[in-house]
C-alpha cells in the first residue's frame, strides 16, 4: 500500500529553505520517492489554513516512508526545514 509524507510549513528564512529543497532530493531519490504536490498556489475553499506552502510526497509503503524519514541522510538536512520554517509533517497510508 502505498504512503504519503504530507508537509505544511510557513517559511520564514527562504535561503535556509531553499538549501533543504536541494539537499533533500537526493535523500527522496534513494527511497524511491515522488513529490505529488510540491509548493504551488493554494485556494482555501472553506475553514483556514494558515501554511502558505505544502508538499506530499509517494513512496511505495509505509516502511519507505517511514525509513526515509529517520534515515541518516535525511536527518543530516532536517535541521534546515526546522529552522526556516514552522509546521507540520505526517505519514498517511494511501488508499487500500
């Protein structure tokens, strides 16, 4: 079943963050994921929704995801997505 890595954030430094965007995909790359949405302009429909940017990203299974996630790759650029943004992540199983 495939998973998904949901991301919101609102960016406060955008250099900080624009180094996490380029350091990240290597260590995407090696879990075989894909971004499905990744920035872009939003249109809140109804409710608030106070991130102006989000991700979400595929992977084949909830193990990838979750083994990209607390991969040593990826925790040696989390520290840049922390510190120049604010948010929320979350692993969401994909349709059955």
């Amino acid at each position: 079943m495939k998973a998904y890595v949901i991301a919101v954030e609102t960016i406060q430094d955008e250099a900080m963050f624009d180094a996490y965007k380029q350091q990240v995909l290597p260590t995407l790359e090696a879990f075989g994921a894909r971004f499905v949405i990744r920035g872009g302009r939003q249109t809140v429909v109804e409710g608030e929704w106070p991130h102006r940017r989000m991700a979400v990203i595929e992977f084949d299974s909830r193990a990838a995801a979750e083994g990209w996630y607390a991969s040593p790759a990826y925790q040696a650029v989390i520290g840049l997505r922390l510190g120049s943004s604010t948010g929320s992540l979350v692993i969401v199983d994909g349709p059955a």
